[in-house]
C-alpha cells in the first residue's frame, strides 16, 4: 500500500480504480473549465502569516456549524453518483463522516437512498434537495428526509439546468453504466471496481426509482435534469420549501453578494457560498474571492460555509480566516472514496485535518474560532477591480 500524505495521492490511486465515465464526471468542470482551475489556483495566491514564539499546546479544530459539534468544519459536500465511485459509496461516506465527527451530506441524485443511509448510520445527516417539477415528489422528498431525522434540508439553487460537462456527454455517463464496446473496454481494466459493484446495494437513483412515476430514463443524469428540474424555482418557491421542511435550511450555490442578502431576507440558518465546484457557470469567480463581497452584504446575519476548490487543510485555513464559518469538500473526499472506499473517506479526512492543525499552529493560532485575516497575505487586487 503506497503512503498516503496528501489528497493528491488519493486521486492517483482513485483515477487507477474507477471506471473513466465516473472519474471525469467527478473531475470536470463545465466548459473550458476556467472557473474550476481557478477555484484552486486562486487559493494559492493567498498567502500565509508564519508566527513563531507562541505556545502551540492544547489545539483544537472543534467548532460548530449549524449549531452542531463538529470536529472540524468540513462537511462533506452533497455529490451525486457518489454510489458509482465505490459500493454503497453514500452509506461508506457518511459513516466515516459519523465516526470522524463531521457532516455528510447525501444528494438528491445519490445512488444509495435517503433510507439507506439513515439505516446505516446513527447520527442524523443532511439531505440536499434539487426541487423538480414534480411537486408531490419534492414534498414526498422531503417527508423521507424528515423521517430519516436529517438535521437540515441543503437546498441547491445553483443547478436548475445543468452546465454542459463535455466529458460527461461523451462518456455517455449513466448509472449504471451501459455497456458499448468503449466501457465495457475500459470496465475491464476495473474490475477490483466492478467485483465490488456487484455486491452493491443499489445501482441506479435510490431517491428517484421506485419513488416517480413516468420517468423516461432515470440513469442518465442529463436527460433526468432537463425534464425533471424546476426551472420555475424562485425566491418564493424557496421560502414555501422552507415552510415545508420546518427545520434548519442551508442554501447552497449563492455566488452573488445580493443572491446572499435574498438569502438572509428568507430566513437561511445557513449559506453555501459555491459555485458547484465549476461544474454551472464557467467563467463565474472563484468562491474564495467572492466571498469577501458576501460577508460584507451578508453582516453576520447568517453562517457562512464556503467550498468549491479545497484540496488541503490549508484551504480550508484560508477560508475561514477569510471569514468563513465552515466549509464543505466535495472532490477531496471523493478521491478518497473512489481510491478506498471508507477508509480513503477517513484518511482524506484526517489528511485535512491535520495540515489544518499544523498550519494553524504555524500560524500562531491554538484554535480555529481565532483565525482572521490577521492570519493571511492577501494580494492587494484579489478581489478585482471591476467595472460597474
Ligand atoms: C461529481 C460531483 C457531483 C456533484 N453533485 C452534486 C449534487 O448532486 N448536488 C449538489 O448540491 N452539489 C453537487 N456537487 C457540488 C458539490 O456539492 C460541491 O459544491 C463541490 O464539489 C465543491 O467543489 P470541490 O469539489 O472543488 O470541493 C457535485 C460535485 C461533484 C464534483
């Protein structure tokens, strides 16, 4: 087993393993992928204040989101298809998230159903709504999430169509995946992979098959978003859901200082400042810059979590002295899954949490509830001088 230091070590062992159709969907971003490039390399040109003389005992990464104990702020992001990079890749993902003390979040579009999870593991979990148009299948959604006990219902707004991934289109992505002569030429080179899909639980939608009527095809992702997806969705609609689930809701996918202040008006515990990883809108700016803009507008009237383009505890470090909350990690987390199942989940955990601690300790900072921006080197022009 090669030592495993870092999240990048994860992917390389993760692209070996998983079959091509499901790798490029985890790593594209829609098309000329200039957003998702930038959502990490705008992170390293954050720099860091080295402090030295401080006394660096008793640390901690413990902090809250949502008003839950966590032992870092990073939650696992909502991926769909996560059920497709590994076996029961969903219930893997959150009972390591369970054991390591952070939030799993399971998507509409995950393969392992609400029910699966909550079966499998004891702590309660977030559930990402996509609304649809079929509004007697949302509000069923939603009574299933309830009763699985999930702690907050993440609504995603960024993703009403779905920006094109050419990779994905010609891949032929679908889950399963179908058999012509290109993936079943590529599926023999997986077959630790595939042995271990054979066992799984489920292999298509869990949340959708069996649970809609009059689906014309609910393997491929992009035939289900162009029928199924409320186009309509709207700052009404999002108030009436949030009546609807009655409990702590996070929106997730505000890239827009205003979009955030629309956020707070309808009453969000929670925002995800995001922008789907640059899988929506190319072109659109990194999360981690625009995110100064949405602290402003949003003045500490809502929690902030922040993602798209982590990849080491020294982002997420960077996102919360920028002022962040919490963050969410939606790659790194999938690396590990794909590379180990469970425990490249846990290990892809513990990798960030320990550069987050050591870069803390750097930083001259015991705790993660003191970092600021004190803490960071931030280029004079990183937010943009752009015209009005
Ligand atoms: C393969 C993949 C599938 C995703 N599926 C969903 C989804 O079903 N629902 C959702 O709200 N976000 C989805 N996202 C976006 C993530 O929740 C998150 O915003 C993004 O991954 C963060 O960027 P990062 O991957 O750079 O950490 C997906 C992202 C990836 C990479």
């Amino acid at each position: 087993m090669p030592v495993i230091t870092n999240i990048q070590d994860l992917k390389r062992i993760y692209e070996r393993r998983v079959p091509r159709m499901f790798f490029d969907y985890a790593e594209s971003g829609s098309w000329t992928e200039q957003t998702f490039r930038e959502n990490t390399s705008d992170f390293e040109q954050i720099r860091l204040r080295q402090r030295v003389a401080v006394d660096m005992s008793g640390r901690s990464t413990a902090a809250k989101m949502i008003g839950e104990d966590v032992s870092m702020p990073v939650a696992l992001a909502p991926v769909g298809l996560t059920g497709m990079q590994h076996a029961d890749g969903e219930i893997k993902a959150a009972k390591a998230a369970e054991a390591f003390g952070v939030p799993f979040t399971l998507s509409t579009m995950s393969i392992n159903s609400i029910e699966d999870v909550a079966e499998a593991t004891s702590k309660p979990f977030w559930f990402q709504l996509y609304t649809m148009n079929d509004e007697d299948y949302v509000r069923r959604l939603i009574q299933r999430a309830k009763d699985a006990n999930c702690s907050a219902l993440v609504i995603t707004l960024d993703l009403q169509i779905l920006g094109q991934r050419h990779k994905d289109l010609k891949n032929g992505l679908s889950a399963p995946p179908k058999l012509t002569p290109k993936t079943i030429a590529n599926l023999m080179t997986k077959w630790a992979w595939g042995i271990e899909m054979l066992g799984a639980k489920r292999r298509e939608f869990g949340n959708i098959v069996g649970h809609v009527e009059g689906i014309s095809d609910a393997s491929s992702l992009g035939a289900w978003t162009s029928e199924q997806f409320d186009l309509s969705l709207d700052w009404g609609k999002i108030a009436k859901l949030k009546e609807m689930w009655g409990g702590k809701v996070i929106l997730k996918g505000i890239l827009d200082a205003e979009d955030a202040k629309m956020a707070v008006k309808v009453g969000a515990d929670a925002i995800v400042v995001s922008n789907h990883g640059g899988r929506q809108l190319d072109g659109a700016l990194s999360s981690i810059r625009m995110l100064p803009q949405i602290l402003d507008a949003v003045g500490g009237e809502v929690e902030v979590i922040l993602d798209s383009g982590i990849r080491s505890g020294q982002d997420v470090l960077k996102s919360l002295a920028m002022g962040a909350d919490g963050t969410m990690i939606g790659r790194a987390f999938v690396y590990g899954l794909g590379a180990m199942g469970q425990k490249g989940v846990t290990t892809a955990l513990e990798v960030i949490q320990k550069e987050l601690d050591t870069t803390m300790a750097l930083c001259g900072e015991r705790s993660v509830e003191n970092l600021g921006r004190h803490n960071l080197l931030i280029p004079k022009d990183f937010e943009g001088d752009w015209q009005d």
